[in-house]
C-alpha cells in the first residue's frame, strides 16, 4: 500500500470520492441498523409524545430566530451581507 498509496492520495478528487463513499456506508449502516432496533420494538405514541414533539418543533424555531435576530447585525457587516428577507429565510427554514 504503501508503494501506490501516494499516487492514489494525492489526487484532490479521488481522496474526496472516497471519502464521500465511506460516509454514505456509514451513515447508511447506522440508519439500517436504528431501523433494525426500532422495528423489534413494539411502542406506542400518545397525544402527550405529539404535543412534545410540536413544542420541540416551536422551540426550534424560536431559538434559530432569536439567533439569527441576535447575529443580524454582525452578518450584515461581515461576508458578503445579509437583508432582512435573507435573515428571515434562514430563521424559517432552517428546519428541513
């Protein structure tokens, strides 16, 4: 390996390439896996856990807007700029 490693390596685009492809095989195993778990387990979900998870989702939101209000000035200034309508598509949608 050592021999040809460096040959292979030293290539920008085919380091990333490999890399790219280790990431989606682990991310793929782990989410295999999480399903794998999950299915075995017999679970129910109340109206207390949907409520919970609409709160979170309210808090989320909150948060990255209190953010981004609160960081509005600097990224404003710095970089290339930042409108108001830019700041508020940031604070929406940064929940995918």
């Amino acid at each position: 390996m050592a021999l040809f490693g460096p040959v292979i390596i030293l290539e920008h685009e085919t380091m990333m390439s490999v890399w790219e492809t280790i990431a989606w095989v682990g991310n793929t195993l782990i989410f295999m896996l999480a399903g794998i778990i999950i299915g075995n387990v017999k679970f129910s979900i109340s109206a207390l856990d949907i409520g919970m998870i609409f709160l979170v989702y309210l808090l989320t939101q909150l948060i990255r807007l209190v953010l981004v209000i609160f960081c509005y000035p600097y990224l404003h200034w710095a970089g290339y700029g930042m409108t108001i309508k830019e700041a508020a598509f940031v604070g929406w949608s940064g929940v995918r």
